[in-house]
C-alpha cells in the first residue's frame, strides 16, 4: 500500500509539474506577445484581430488540404501526339483567410508570414516530388516590377522557411502587363503565345543552361489560370528539361463559369470542373 501511495503522490506531482509548465508557457507566450504588440503593433493578417501576427483559428485555416490536376499544354505534343498533362499540386483555395494572408504578405511586406505558409508549401512539392526522380526545384519568378516593389521574392522566401532548395533558372525579361491585370481569356492566350506582349511564350523568361537533361519540378504561389506555368513549362521544355510537376502554395477556385485548371481533392476522391460545385459540396458533407 506505502509503494502504491508513494507512485501515486509522484504521479500526482508530476501531473501538477505538468499542469503549472503548461500555464507558465501559456502565460509567458501571451505576456510576451502582448508586450511586443506596444512595440510594434500588428493585427492578425486573416481576420484583422489585434496584438497576433496570425490567430488560432487563422492558422488552422492555412492547414495544407491538396488538391490536384492536370496542368495541360496543347502546343506542347508527346511522343504519341497527345498534350502535355504535368501534375500539378495545390496546397490551399486561395479565398477567405487564405486569400487575406497571402495579400498582406505579398502586398504590405508582411513577411513574418513565409513562417506559417512554409507547411502548406512543402506539403504541395512533397506531393509532387515523391516518385518523379525530380532533381531541381524551380522557382516561378513574378514580373521585375513586382520583385522591385516588393524587396523579396515571394516562393523563394515561403521556401527557404520550409527548407526547401531552391534552383533559380528563370530569370524574367521584358515588359509588359502582369499577368493580374489581366482577364482571364487574355491570360490563356499568353499562355498560348497567342497574346503578342513582351511577357507571353518563351520571351517572358531566359533559362539557365543548367537545366538541359535535367528532371525538374516547378513552385509558385498562387495558380489562377495556369497560364503562367504552362508558358514556364514551354520555356524549359524547349531548354531541354523535363518538368515532371508543380507545385503551388495556392490555387485560385472559379465560382462562375469553367476554370481551365479541373480540380480535384487528393484523398477525397472527388472532382469538380473549376465551378466550385464540387468545394461546396465537400463543405456541405463536414458541415452535416
């Protein structure tokens, strides 16, 4: 009875050791967070609330839910003929907190960001770079303007949080609008090097010699129209490398009209044609 007394006051100790660090570093964090709020104030990048760079619910919103598509290029024909399909990886919808996150990072230089979209970035190239034999991890560079205005490059530094290796082998040239003012019909012809600016086909970037017989996977931030990958994937392709895949921090869900990008969620077995009928329905199913 004395030893099972004896194990039981210790357990019971060690409980309450448990129990009071939990609190002190609970109690720590938020004296900390809020002592460095009086030195520089910041709202939440999701919802805006003050005194957090991201809130809880916020972060659980940044949660990696993939889904996957083929990224296919009709100018570009296989061996049989057929198009060029690349798997093509999403980590998050870019809508809601995603949306407001990732603007706040791009737009109002809020890096201390990268840290939280680093997970749903590593989870997207994970997913496409098992079984490729892929040996380089390619950046998609946005336009000169935005990289000068900005200060970083947004895939780069989401990617050195989350570890990852980057091969810089596009490098941008030119002029021209960026591909956000643009619609998206005149996006797909960009795409198609159908739309005669300095930024559409293989004028919009120089590729690095280093990729010639090279297996690689492309990376991006946000993917709307796929416009920008296929004409990367062109550019490389005709370098002499083989892009086995891409990878995307966040894809963005069409609710009018068809997407060019049909989505499909990875694990759920389910697809949708870009209208978000197929989002909505999965929404409905966690809700009920």
């Amino acid at each position: 009875m004395t030893v099972r007394r004896d194990a039981l006051a210790t357990a019971l100790a060690r409980s309450r050791t448990t129990a009071f660090t939990t609190a002190f570093t609970t109690a720590l964090t938020t004296a900390l967070a809020e002592a460095w709020a009086l030195v520089a104030p910041v709202d939440c990048a999701g919802c805006g609330a003050h005194d957090r760079v991201l809130c809880t619910l916020c972060a659980a919103g940044l949660r990696a839910h993939l889904q996957c598509a083929d990224l296919q290029s009709a100018d570009l024909q296989a061996a049989a003929g057929d198009p060029v399909r690349v798997p093509l990886v999403a980590a998050l919808a870019y809508e809601g907190v995603v949306r407001s996150v990732m603007l706040a990072y791009k737009n109002e230089g809020r890096t201390e960001l990268a840290r939280s979209l680093a997970a749903p970035l590593d989870a997207a190239v994970t997913a496409v770079w098992n079984g490729s034999d892929a040996e380089l991890l390619i950046p998609v560079p946005g336009s000169r303007s935005g990289t000068a205005r900005r200060g970083f490059g947004p895939v780069a530094l989401v990617a050195r949080r989350a570890g990852l290796v980057l091969t810089p082998a596009l490098r941008t040239v030119g002029t021209g609008p960026e591909q956000k003012s643009l619609t998206l019909e005149q996006r797909r012809a960009a795409g198609a090097g159908q739309l005669h600016t300095p930024k559409s086909g293989s004028e919009r970037w120089q590729v690095r010699a280093l990729v010639r017989g090279r297996r690689v996977v492309l990376v991006d931030d946000v993917v709307t129209s796929g416009a920008t990958l296929r004409a990367a994937v062109r550019a490389l392709h005709a370098a002499g490398a083989k892009v086995v895949g891409c990878a995307a921090i966040a894809a963005t869900p069409r609710r009018q009209g068809v997407s060019s990008i049909p989505w499909q969620f990875i694990a759920d077995d389910m697809s949708g044609a870009g209208d978000n009928d197929a989002r909505e329905r999965y929404r409905e199913g966690k809700e009920a």
